[in-house]
C-alpha cells in the first residue's frame, strides 16, 4: 500500500510529502524545492545527498554513482531513492539566483509533427494541453507507452516563449525501448503522450556577461537551439555566441540551414562551425568538433561553455575545454546519458556544473 511521509530538507529547513512510490527528487521538484539534478536515473550522481535520519529505499542507482560503502554511510541518490519512513536528509543546496525555479508538473499533448530531419534522428512536436513554464535548456520525462514504470528524457529545443508546443530531437538507438520501439516505431501524428517536467539545470546563464562557445555532439544541440534562439532572438542574453555543431557526415547533421539564416540574421551576436568527423565538404570544418575547437583557439580563458552530447563526446570536450584555460565553474555540460551508459558506468567529476 502507498503511504505518505514528510522529508525535511536541510540545511533549507523545509518539510515536504512524499509518497514510498515517488522519489525524494521527484517530490521536491513538485514542491517548488530545488536540489541538484541531472540524468533523474541514478546514473551521474548529482543528486547524491546524505541521509541524516530515517530509511529509503535506494532503487534502481547505478552501483558506479553509489557505491555500497556510500550506502552504509548514509548516502543516496534522491531522483531513485524512495521513503520508507519520515525522513531527514542534507542536500547540496545551490541555488543560482539567475535561474528561476518552475516546478515539475504533469502534462498531456498530442504529437502534431513527427519528422526526420537526419540519418535516425527525428523531430518530434507535442502539443501540451496548458502551458509549460521553463528556462532555455531544460527537458522533460517521456512515459513510454506499453512500457510500465519506464521513462525516457528529451530536451526541447524550443524558446521558453513558446510554451505551448514543445519541440524535441531524438536519436534513434537499436533496440532503444523508446526510440527503436515507440519514437521510430508506433508514433503517430495525432497521437497523445503523456509527460512531466520540466527538469534540468542545464540553462543558459542569462546573467554571464562572457562570451559564450556551446558545443552539440548528435542531439544534444536540442538544448542548445533553445539556448541560443533565446539568447538572439528573445534578447535574452547580449554576449557573443559560437555554436560548435558536430557529427560524422552531413546525413547526421540537421537544422544547419537554421543556423546558417541566425548567423546571417545576428553577424555581431552568433558564430556557426559546423563539423564532420568522416567527411570533407565546403561550408564545414573537417574533423571531430572537440578538435576543431582546440584548432582554432589557443585559449577559451574569459568565456563560458556549455556542452551537451553523448557522455563520451562531452568528456572530450571537458579535457578540451580545460586544457584551453577554462575553470570548472565556467562550465555547463548535460550527458545523454542512456541506459547502457547506466550500465558500464558513467559517474563524471563532480568538479564541473552539470
Ligand atoms: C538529461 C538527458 C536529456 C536527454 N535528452 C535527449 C534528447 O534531447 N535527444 C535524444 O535523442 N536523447 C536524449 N537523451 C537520451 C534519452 O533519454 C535516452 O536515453 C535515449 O533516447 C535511449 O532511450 P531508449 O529507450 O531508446 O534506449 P534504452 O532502452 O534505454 O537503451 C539504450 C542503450 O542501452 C543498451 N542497454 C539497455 N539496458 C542495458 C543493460 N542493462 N546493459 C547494457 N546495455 C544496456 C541498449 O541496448 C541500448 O543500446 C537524454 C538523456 C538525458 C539523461
Ligand atoms: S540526477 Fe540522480 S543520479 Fe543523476
């Protein structure tokens, strides 16, 4: 049987409800309680926090991101960790005053476009049945339909100022339960889904004053296009953007049109480098993004960076970014993090925001 206990969350003080079917996270974010995230599957570590009093159960955590001395010391992972009674736990609380908090709801929408856009990458477009309140970045948790108990993360692309129809990238992964058997299988136009969010502290600074350099392996450009469209074209941020975009051949690199007209349309604002990996053409450099980067800079230091891709691109373009001079703290990075990552291990450093 369900029940509901209280969890008060120091060092804040607060106390909230949380059922023993719902996560410590998913309950705060509910109640407008901020606590560091990222994947939401127990996989990066983020939310690890301590347990100063009482018991959780510690679901589905990846050995790699909690280990089992962790869990004999009274550490958790809040976004899989469930109440087995009240419960006290001290949470790294850091709350950026730039961010505004939205807090996590249920939605239901309607799919109005499905459209490939590359090789085994697809446009998705739900229509929501009320607004979504959330900052330039974020994503939000897929049910799967036919699949009980099993969610799937996706990150819009689209600007804040369009709440009502949001816009996702995904990438097709064989014998992914999401793509392969639902996004790129039954998904029709038309047809309702059902998800929550938003979730994610992978945003745009709007108060950074640096130039910026956001590096997109596949599609974790997602968030990036809403970050950058907001910064340019809902004036939301006035400093220097250049977007790294990068994949193995042009069949896999999508909206570079889009970019093209920003980059035309904002010359002072917005810079666009293209990349293939295993491929020449005019109009793109050659090469993996994170070598390109590393080509054409001597030094990153006084710019902030913000990257999004596959875990093994991303820290790539961490060793990159550090050794061109720039510090942990002028670095925001978001791992796509999937369930075989989860498996073999993905923990980063905790020295880089996520
Ligand atoms: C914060 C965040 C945002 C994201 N945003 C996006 C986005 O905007 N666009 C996007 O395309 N993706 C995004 N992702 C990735 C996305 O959430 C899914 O992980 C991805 O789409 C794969 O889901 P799936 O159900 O199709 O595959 P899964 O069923 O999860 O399988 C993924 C892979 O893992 C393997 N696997 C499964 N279980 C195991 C196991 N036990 N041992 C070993 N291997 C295993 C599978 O064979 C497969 O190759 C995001 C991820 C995170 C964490
Ligand atoms: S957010 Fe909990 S482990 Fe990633």
């Amino acid at each position: 049987m369900t029940q509901t206990y209280r969890v008060t969350i120091e060092p804040l003080g607060k106390e909230i409800d949380c059922r023993s079917d719902q996560s410590v996270l998913d309950a705060c974010l509910r109640a407008g309680v901020w606590l560091p995230h990222s994947c939401t599957h127990g996989t990066c570590a983020t939310c690890k926090a301590e347990v100063l009093d009482g018991e959780v159960e510690h679901g589905d955590a990846s050995p790699f991101a909690l280990m089992e001395f962790e869990k004999n010391e009274g550490k958790a992972l809040l976004c899989v960790a469930c109440p087995r009674s009240d419960l006290t736990i001290e949470a790294d609380v850091d709350v950026d005053d730039d961010v505004p908090v939205h807090p996590v709801e249920d939605f239901t929408g309607t799919v109005v476009v499905l459209q490939d856009i590359a090789t085994d990458i697809r446009r998705v477009v739900v229509e929501l049945d009320r607004d979504l309140a959330f900052n330039a970045g974020q994503y939000m948790r897929f049910e799967v339909p036919g699949a009980p108990g099993i969610d799937r993360t996706y990150s819009m692309a689209n600007v804040p100022t369009e709440p009502r129809h949001l816009e996702f990238h995904i990438r097709r992964t064989p014998g992914g339960i999401c793509t392969d058997g639902w996004v790129f299988g039954a998904l029709q136009l038309g047809d309702p889904v059902r998800l929550s969010g938003p979730f994610g502290r992978f945003v745009l600074r709007t108060t950074r004053p640096e130039p910026a350099v956001l590096i997109a392996g596949g599609t974790g450009l997602a968030p990036i296009m809403s970050m950058i469209r907001h910064a340019l074209e809902n004036e939301a941020s006035d400093n220097h953007l250049t977007l790294y975009q990068g994949a193995r051949s042009r069949d896999f690199l999508y909206d570079v049109e889009v970019f093209r007209r920003l980059a035309a349309q904002y010359p002072e604002r917005f810079s666009y480098r293209p990349c293939l990996s295993e491929e020449s053409a005019d109009g793109f450099a050659s090469g993996l993004v994170t070598d390109v980067l590393a080509e054409e800079h001597a030094t990153l230091q006084g710019r902030v960076a913000y990257v999004c891709g596959p875990p093994p691109m991303v820290d790539a373009a961490l060793r990159v970014l550090m050794a061109k001079r720039l510090f942990p703290r002028d670095i925001y990075r978001e791992d796509f993090f999937d369930a075989g990552d989860k498996a073999s291990g993905g923990v980063k450093s905790p020295l880089i925001k996520r």
